[in-house]
C-alpha cells in the first residue's frame, strides 16, 4: 500500500476518468506541494508527498473538479509548511484557496470522546454547509491515513478508528457515499475490532471459494435467462458483502451465517427502471421467491437516497441467494451519492435535497448554537433515519423517524405550521402529536386566524426545523405583543 502514488499516477486517473480538468494546473499545484513538503515523512519512511497524492488520486476517482484535486494535493500545506494561504490565492486563485483552509480548519478540530463529539459534528457541517468539496477532501484525506496506520503507534491507531466509525462513516453513509462509506469502516474495523476483523475475513474469502463453482453456473443460467427473454442487461456479477456490515449483520443474528442471505449476492444492471421490474418478473418465474424478502427500493427508496430491486430466491431449488437489479444511473447513486450528482456551479438553483438539507442544518446551528437543547436535535437528524411523507398532491418530504404532523406542517411552510391544529393522515382526522410512518400521506388543516404556534409542540416535535421555526415565531409574537401595550 502507498508505493505507487506519483503524479504520473495522478494523470492517469484523471484521463481515466475523463475529467476535464487543465493537466498544467494539477502539475503546479503537485509541483508546490512536493517542494513545501520537501524533507518531510511520513511515519513510514516514505516522503510525505505521496499523501496529498493519494488524497488527490481518491478525489479523481470520485470525479471531482480541477479545484478539488488541487486543493487536495495542497491540502496539508498551510498545517505544517511555511506556504500560506495567501500564496495559495495567489497562485491558483480563491477558489482553491478557500478549499485548502476550509480542510486546515477541520483539522483543528480535535477527537476527545463525547464531549466534543456533537460540537465536532456541528463544525463539520458548517464547513459542508459552505462548500461540500471540503469534506469530501477532507475524507479522502481520512482515508489514506486509515490504510497507513499501521505504522502509528497502537493508541493513535485506535483514536483515529475510532472517529471514523462513529463520525466519518455515518455522514458518508448519510449523504449516500456508499463506496467510501464501506472503505472507511473496513480499513477502521480492523483496528477497532481486530480479532473479529481477522475471524470475519478469513470466514468470507472461505465463503467465497466454497460458493465459487455455484455462483459461476448460476451467473451463467441467468445470463441465458436474460438471453431468452430477449432482456438487454450491462452487468451480471457477484459482490461479497463489506466486512463491517456484515458484522453488523451478524451481531443482530447470534453470529449465524445461515440467517445471512446477502453476505454473497448477485447484482443485475439493466438499462431502464422497467427493464429492472421485468428481469425481477423473469426471475420469479424461474426461482421461487423467500417470502418477505422482496424489496422495491426503487418505488420506495432508503432514506439515504438508495434505490434497486431486491430480492431473494431459492437457487437450484435449495441455495438461498440475494439478487439485486438497478440501473447503471442507480448503481452510480449508491456507490457515489452525493459526489455523483453534486454539479458545483452549474445548477446553484436546483440543488440536490441532502444540500439543502446541510446548508438548513448549518444556518439553523449558527441561530441556535447557545442551546445545548438543539446540539442534541442534531445528532438526532443525522442519524436516526429518514421516513419519506407524502403531501395530498404526492410531493415527498423527507422527515426523521418518529416525527409528527407538526414537523410536516413547518417542512411546508413556515405559515402553514404556525397556523396548523389538525391532520389528515391517509385521509383520517389525526391528533398533531401522531407519529408519521414512511409512505403516509399527511393533509395539515390550518386555521387562518391562529395568532401563534402552541408553546407545548417544543415538546412534540422531532426536527431541528420546525423547534426553530416554533422559537421564532413564539419570540416574535411576544415582541409584538408588548409594543402593543
Ligand atoms: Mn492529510
């Protein structure tokens, strides 16, 4: 691991990608990176320089843009070299610049248990909320460190882990980083928990050999299925499931493999979503289907954005196996998330949902930092999961697990929570401290002439959102109430 990160490598991997990025810039930056890193190593004796590299391979590989490969080769400059920030402006303009200090002021941030913990996250996602592309950097940064810790002494190992378990892999996962997610937690896992790590390994690269035959024949049977029913398809390949969440998944079964369906599963890329449904419809034809076990993530997708077909079937008239059928857009999306379709400048005016999502998160944090109340609320809407709430018209709104029809009302409309006393959901009157499940369609009734939220919904309410949006209002009723006096 690391011999192999040279600037040549770095070239690769972007015509590799097809980027258009401007090679003459890249080569400045590495050039400015390699001289201001000039005599330093890393804990492996290697030269540092081949940190920022791979950093900057990482960030071509999930297609980012020219500024973000450079200010990912320079982004450990202003740390501990004597290149400032405003040589950085001068040289390759603000853009970079802003990036590279963006990163710089995440590093400040230091891991020291619960504590700092929520405060940390807060942080991260200012500086999200101001520029996605940092974070991004600054995980791919995390990344290569993770693949070199061996060569940190055993308590930093663990620290460092540690974080990424709890901190990293959670908001990847969040924003759909499905890849980097994985990456994350495996190269973690095995410092974390090593002797679970070498167990789980050994048992998966025996699993695999055991079933190599099997999978062979029956990759081979549902191509000619495919072949037969006249079904155009990308791909037919099999995946073996990441080790930390198979751990994971193991953990809640007593560690018995033969409740775990998907450690292998075959996964089908066909062209359209209707090619998805038929190719599922084939399928089930010839294998019988395990009952409960199919899955359309397509018509409703995980709360991380995740969507494709899955289900499970009795393979030879025996073997349980997992199958899972998307398109090449959807197996993109789950890979890559948000770097996949996070286009930088072009489409300011219709950003992703998870966007706006963290620039929401960030403003309101800026407003209500003071209150240790909503630190808790946050960390709640980063991790618990998402439910998708239907508006009458089928507009979707997504919402945390657990919230209410009052969370609903202020995703709305501000007025529209302010003014709600009841709710329709799935066309029956509802109390407003109800709790939503995915898939309900919520109707808010509102009174026009009600002069202020209910002081008591601070209670109800789940999202950071809507306790904002009923502090507010509340204040600024009281305001106005006593300039009329
Ligand atoms: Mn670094």
């Amino acid at each position: 691991m690391g011999n192999d990160y040279t600037l040549d490598k770095l070239l690769d991997a972007i015509k590799e990608n097809d980027l258009k990025v401007d090679n003459k810039a890249i080569i400045a930056a590495f050039k400015l990176a390699e001289k201001s890193h000039s005599g330093q190593k890393r804990a492996s004796g290697q030269d540092f320089i081949i940190h920022p590299v791979a950093t900057a391979i990482y960030l071509a590989n999930l297609k980012m843009d020219q500024p973000t490969i450079m200010a990912g080769l320079l982004h450990d400059v202003l740390e501990d070299t004597p290149t400032t920030s405003e040589m950085l402006r001068k040289h390759f303009g603000k853009e970079v610049q802003t990036l590279v200090e963006g990163v710089s002021n995440l590093d400040k941030l230091k891991y020291h248990g619960n504590k700092y913990y929520i405060e940390n996250l807060r942080k991260m996602f200012v500086a999200m909320a101001k520029d996605i592309r940092v974070i991004l950097i600054k995980f791919a940064d995390r990344l290569h460190n993770l693949q070199t810790l061996e060569h940190l002494p055993p308590e930093k190992q663990k620290r460092i882990a540690h974080e990424s378990l709890e901190i990293y892999a959670p908001i990847a996962h969040r924003f759909g980083l499905g890849e980097l997610k994985g990456n994350l937690e495996d190269w973690a896992f095995r410092y974390v928990y090593p002797e679970e790590f070498m167990w789980l390994n050994q048992r998966t690269i025996e699993l695999y050999s055991e079933k190599a035959n099997y999978l062979k024949n029956f990759k081979k049977e549902i191509r000619n299925l495919m072949n037969i029913e006249n079904i155009q398809y990308n791909a037919i390949y099999d995946r073996v499931k990441r080790l930390y969440s198979l751990y994971r998944k193991l953990q809640k079964y007593n560690n018995d493999f033969s409740q775990i369906y998907d450690a292998i599963a075959l996964r089908i890329i066909v062209p359209t979503i209707s090619d998805c449904y038929t190719c599922l419809g084939i399928i089930h034809c010839k294998y019988r289907p395990l009952k409960g076990r199919i899955k359309d993530y397509i018509a409703q997708p995980k709360p991380n954005g995740y969507k494709s077909l899955h289900t499970t079937v009795f393979a030879d008239g025996y073997e349980l196996i997992e199958i899972q059928i998307r398109t090449p857009e959807m197996n993109t999306e789950a890979l890559f998330g948000i770097a996949a379709h996070w286009d930088y400048k072009a489409n300011e005016g219709k950003k992703s949902a998870k966007i706006k999502w963290v620039q929401e998160l960030a403003q309101l944090s800026s407003q209500l930092k003071d209150d240790p109340q909503y630190l808790e609320t946050l960390k709640l809407d980063i991790f618990q999961n998402q439910i998708f709430i239907l508006t009458p018209k089928g507009d979707v709104i997504e919402l945390p697990e657990h919230s209410t029809p009052i969370d609903f009302a202020y995703h709305i409309h501000t007025e529209i929570g302010n003014k709600c006393t009841n709710a329709k959901i799935n066309g029956r009157i509802a109390s407003l401290d109800s709790t939503l499940k995915n898939g309900d369609i919520v109707e808010i009734i509102t009174d026009k002439n009600r002069k202020q939220p209910n002081i008591d919904w601070l209670k109800i309410v789940k999202t950071h959102t809507a306790k904002g949006k009923i502090k507010t209002a509340l204040n600024k009723y009281r305001r106005a109430q006593i300039r009329n006096f």
